[in-house]
C-alpha cells in the first residue's frame, strides 16, 4: 500500500526541474493554449461574465485587488504554514515514538489508515469552536490534523522499510539502536517523509480555507472568496482563489526544494 | 512471475486463519477504540476537574461527554421528528450516493487520463503539471461557482445533487489519474519487449500487461480517492445550499453549536464512518479483484 500517500510528481520531474526548458514547453504551450481557448470561448458563447470570467480579468483584478488580496492571502498562508509545521512535526514524532514499539505499531497501523479516511474537515466547525473563530488558532489546529495522519503513517512507513540486512550489518559491528536508527532508518525512512510532507503541504492550504469558510477573520482569504462569491464578484472571488493556489504551489515547490537539497543520496528515491 | 503458484495458493488455504485474524484485528479495533474514547473521557475530566484553559476551554459544550453524542442519536433533534439517528442515516445515504457517483466518474476519467498519458510523453508533459497544480486549487472556493455553473446543464433528475457529485469527482480524479500513470509505466520492460516481439498491438499490450500490472497502483489511489469523493460531496454540499446531506446538516447544527452541541459531533461521527464504510468498501473490492497480483505494491 504505497498509497495512503500519492505523490504528485510523474516520475522523474523532479530531477527535470532543473533540466533543459525544452522539458517545459509542452506545458507552456498547453498553458497559452488553453488560456487562448478560455478567452476565446467567453467571446465565441457569449458566456456570461459572473459565471467564468475571462482570464485576463481575473489577472487584473489579482493587480488591482492587491492591497487587499495578498494581505488576506499571507494572512491565511501563515494559518496553513504553522497547521503544516505543528502537524507534519507531530506526526513525525508519532510515528518515531510507535516505530520503537513493534507490536504497538502493528496494531496502530490499521487504525491510523480508517483513521485517514475520516472526512476531517468535517470536524473545522468544532475546531472553530475550540478555539476562537476569529483567531488564527483554528484554521491552524484543522490544518495541523489534516497532514498529522499523512504525515505520520508514511514515516511510520518509512521508518520499518529500512532493509533487515543493513540491520543486520549495523548489528553485527555493535552498532548502537541509537546509531542504527539515525544511520539507516532516518536515510530509509527521508523519501517518504517527504511524499508525506508534499502531500501535507497542499492539505494545510486547503483546511486553512475550507476552516475559514465556517467563520474567520475579516482578513482572511477564505472568508474573502465566500463573501465575494456571495456578492456574485466573481472575479474578484477568482482572483482570491487564484492567490490561494499560488500560494499553495509555493508551499509544496518549497518542500520540494527541501526534498532536493535534502535526499541527495536517494536519487532513485525522488522518482517514487 | 508464479501466476500458477500464486492462483492455488488461496484455494488450499483453510477458512479459519483469516477467521483467526480478523477477529484479532477487530479486538484490536475495540481496544483502541475504546482506549480513544478513554483518553477523550479522561482529559475532558483533568481538564475540567483543574480548571486548565490551555490550549482550550474544556466543558460540556466543547467537549460533550460520549454517551451524551451516542444518546444524541436516539433523540429527536427537533419536536415531532424521528430520531436523530434517523435522519442523520437518511443524510448520510443522500451523501453517499453524491460521494459514489463522483468517485465513479472521477476514477473513470482518472483512469483514461492515466491511459491516454502512458501512450504519449508530449502530452504528457504538456497536461501533468497542470494535473498537479489542479490540486491545490481549494475546491471549497470553487464550489459555488462551479455549482451555479453546472446546475442548470444537468437534466432535471440529477440537478442539485449532480453538482455536487461533479466536486466530489474532481477530488477523486487525481490520485486515479497519477497512480494509474505510475502504474501503467512499470510493467516490466522484458515483458514489454516480449510483447512486441509477439507483434502484440498497442491494445493488447495495454489490458493484457499493462492494466494488471497497474492494478495495485489503481487500488491504492482508489483507496484515497474514496475518501476524497466522500470529503468533496460534504465540501460540495456546503456552498450548494443543500439540505439533504451530510453537509447541510453540518452547517445546520454548527449554528446551533452552543445549544446543542453533540448534535454536531454526531453528525461528525456519522460522516467519519461513512468515510470508513467507503475506505473498507475499496479495500473489499481489491481483495477480490488483485487477488492475484504477484506483486502487491508495498
């Protein structure tokens, strides 16, 4: 089961990233495509306006709205940044104190996958409850639940995937479990902390919105979307979405590039 | 590949070794369960009995004892109503019928996504950035538009609910659609080249090798992706206005939080099994289907 976490990344775009540009320009030319459809297709079908607006409005607005927009933005990243840190360290650390425990392990591991299927952003009202609606505190607590169980179950993964005979060769020169956990779990268990952490990462994003949708601050982005769309400002609540997404790619793309700098030794690793 | 040894493998295995280990397994269930239910109990008590407000205030509107939300369920939420628990189930089939016909479509169009991709690195290239930077778009933002959007094309039967099965698939076809690229791409290459030396076509190649090989991967995504459906038709539900489903009650009972405040967790309690009761559904059909998988993907 590879699979609580799926990994976002084809393989090998990765180690593309930093490859000819000649890699990226199918992408790009998918991108000007589709953009020149979009634009297209509202001017072709008369669609109207408040339903999908056009691409370049939505760009502009982004622009014009940017006091507001950014601000409600970094307001609702910092919520999303300090759930995944809280949650991502949490889980890590559950998951280090059940690998210890064989057996402790064996009986979680089934639990804390059903656990995994529980729609937990059910559960943002009652954070909201918990702690106040208007304060950061909630959208954090949703979004550190939300990459908790992720987070916790593939290093736990991780952790017991290190191969039994580098055990055995660590045992055999009277390593400590100390020394064998630090020099083969750890080295084992990176790459899928870091699916995890990808994963996570896009998560924190969206609990910190979707927590905001039962109430927040007037500065958040999440309340900004919902109350623009209620308004039928479309492009304005495009606008906002289009600013949580970048700011959800620049999250993942920052784990991505602790990935890299990180897991130099496991380059077939980054491919998984 | 020991295809002959791995399909009599189970035929000859006894009944009573999985029996044995299934009822291990729900033992260990009800303990844990039980222990999770003891340690809410407990630290609702030292919370309460210290008077600690760190790192919330902890009463019986925060944290309602768990026989109070389970008593909940036989309790009629409103005068002259069926129980709770009555309706909450007349919800949750509401939502699940959402949840499953989006993860329907959504694995179905993940799935040739995934096909089509594996047969052509140009597109490939050109949409799987894309396909990955779909995700983190919050879908809870979109959900308004895309349920005024599509509404009004559905047919009349579907409309309302229709919408929001379309969110719940949208969540759904990423993990297929990924999974079932990585899936397709690691058949064994010798087998591959056996294939076209055979002068396999390109769809013979692709359910006779391909697609088995592929299995375990689909099954793992499928595992998430029933989740997802589920999270999506509550998600879905929110924006839509909605009364008939889980989501709508969600955001009924969370406006009368104060007053009443297990009616909400049990809601939540009924959506996290439905979730579970859709994981397992998953994990079921792959027992039965990857039976035969000789490398079950770990």
């Amino acid at each position: 089961m590879s699979g609580i976490v799926v990994t976002g990344i084809s393989p090998g775009m990765g180690r593309r990233l930093g490859q000819q540009a000649r890699e990226w320009l199918p992408a790009l030319v998918v991108f000007a495509l589709a953009i020149a459809a979009w634009e297209g297709a509202i001017a072709a079908f008369h669609i109207q306006q408040f339903l999908l607006p056009k691409p370049s409005d939505i760009v502009k607005s982004c622009w014009e709205q940017r006091h507001t927009l950014w601000p409600a933005g970094w307001y609702t990243f910092k919520e999303a940044l300090g759930g995944f840190v809280i949650g991502s360290l949490a889980g890590m650390a559950a998951a280090t104190l059940i690998g210890r425990f064989k057996t402790l392990g064996a009986a979680l591991m089934p639990i804390a996958i059903a656990a995994n299927a529980i729609p937990i952003i059910a559960f943002a009202p009652i954070f909201n409850q918990w702690f106040d609606p208007l304060s950061p505190n909630s959208k954090m607590a949703i979004a550190a639940v939300l990459c908790f169980l992720p987070v916790m179950v593939n290093t736990l993964r991780g952790l017991q995937s290190a191969s039994p005979r580098q055990v055995e060769l660590m045992r055999s020169y009277a390593a400590s479990s100390f020394t064998i956990w630090r020099r083969v779990r750890v080295p084992t268990a990176l790459p899928y902390v870091f699916t995890a952490l990808k994963v996570a990462s896009v998560l924190a994003m969206i609990g910190a919105v979707v927590g905001e949708y039962f109430g927040g601050s007037y500065d958040a982005l999440g309340v900004l979307i919902r109350s623009k769309a209620q308004i039928l400002d479309f492009t304005t609540a495009w606008a906002g979405i289009l600013v949580a997404s970048l700011l959800g790619i620049a999250l993942y793309a920052a784990v991505v590039a602790c990935e890299r700098l990180v897991v130099r030794w496991a380059p077939e690793a980054r491919d998984s | 590949m020991s295809s002959a040894a791995a399909a009599t493998l189970p035929t000859r295995r006894t009944f009573t070794a999985p029996l044995a280990a299934g009822t291990k397994r729900a033992a260990a269930v009800v303990c844990v369960l039980a222990a999770l239910v003891g340690l809410y109990e407990l630290y609702h008590w030292v919370w309460v009995s210290t008077g600690w407000t760190h790192p919330f205030v902890v009463d019986d509107t925060t944290m309602p004892h768990i026989w109070v939300i389970l008593h909940a369920l036989w309790q009629p939420a409103q005068v002259n109503q069926p129980a709770l628990g009555t309706i909450l189930f007349h919800k949750s089939l509401f939502t699940a019928k959402e949840a499953a016909v989006g993860f329907g479509l959504g694995a179905v169009i993940g799935f040739a996504i995934g096909v089509v991709l594996v047969h052509s690195r140009l597109l490939t290239r050109g949409f799987l950035p894309y396909i990955v930077a779909s995700q983190t778009i919050p879908i809870l933002a979109i959900a308004p538009m895309v349920v005024i959007w599509v509404n009004p094309k559905l047919p009349a039967g579907v409309q309302g609910w229709g919408s929001v099965a379309v969110i719940a698939a949208y969540l759904t076809f990423f993990p297929v659609a990924i999974n079932t690229l990585r899936g397709l791409q690691s058949a064994d290459p010798r087998a591959l080249e056996l294939m076209r030396t055979y002068a396999a076509s390109r769809w013979t190649v692709l359910w006779k090798l391909r697609v088995p090989t592929s299995l375990p991967y689909v099954f793992a995504a499928l595992k998430i992706a029933a989740t997802a459906s589920v999270v999506g038709a509550i998600i879905g539900e929110l924006p839509s206005g909605l009364q008939d489903g889980l989501g709508g009650a969600i955001l009924n009972f969370n406006q009368y939080y104060s007053i009443e405040p297990q009616e909400l967790w049990a809601t939540n309690i009924v959506a996290a099994l439905l979730g579970i009761i859709f994981f397992v559904g998953v994990v079921a059909a792959e027992k039965a289907i990857v039976r035969r998988a000789p490398e079950t993907v770990e």
